[in-house]
C-alpha cells in the first residue's frame, strides 16, 4: 500500500465527503418511513425476549444513531441545520440512546 493509496482513502472520509453522500443515500427519509421503525422495533423485541441483551443494547445503539442522525439530516446540515434544531436532535438523541443502551446493557441484569 503506497502513500497515495492512505491519502485517498484519508480523503474518502473527510466530513464534506461524508455528509455529502448520507445526503445522496436520503437517510433524512428514515425519519417518515413507518416499515424501518416496525422492522427496528421487531428486531429489538425479539432479541430482547430471546435474552440476548447484549445484542438488543447493540442493536439500540447502532438503530438510534441512525435514527437521531437521520432526523439531523433531515433538519439540516450546515448553518441551516442549527438554526433549525438539527444539533438539539443529535445531542437529545445521543443522550437518550446512550442512555437506554446503558439501561439493557448493565442495569436491568436479571
């Protein structure tokens, strides 16, 4: 692997690039699709009840990022994206999911 290899790969996660494609891929549009919080639901009940809490807390994790990030996006990146409440979403969802993958994760040990 040459030098100029680790710098494109260094360039393809620069944030313009990054924020650029989540925008191409719409993930604002999570936000308004009822069948992704079924489906998110339904795989995080059932590996609840199986008692598979290590993998229902990742699962928590990894879904409500997504979710928190795709309501960010959806708001608005940039200047725009705070004026309009974009980093009140990220900062409220990130508390709240890291505060629930605590929860299954250590405190509700059975």
């Amino acid at each position: 692997m040459s030098w100029a290899d680790v710098k494109e790969y260094l360039d393809y996660l620069r944030t313009d690039q990054v924020m650029e494609r989540l925008q191409n891929s719409n993930i604002g549009d999570l936000t308004t699709n009822p069948w992704f919080y079924a489906g998110f639901a339904a795989v995080i009940l059932i590996t609840y009840f199986m008692n598979w809490k290590k993998i229902s807390a990742f699962i928590v994790g990894i879904g409500g990022f997504v979710l928190a990030l795709s309501m960010a996006i959806g708001k608005g990146t940039g200047v725009e994206g705070i004026e309009s409440g974009g980093i009140w979403i990220m900062v409220g969802g990130g508390v709240l999911v890291i505060g629930l993958f605590i929860y299954i994760l250590f405190i509700k040990a059975e």
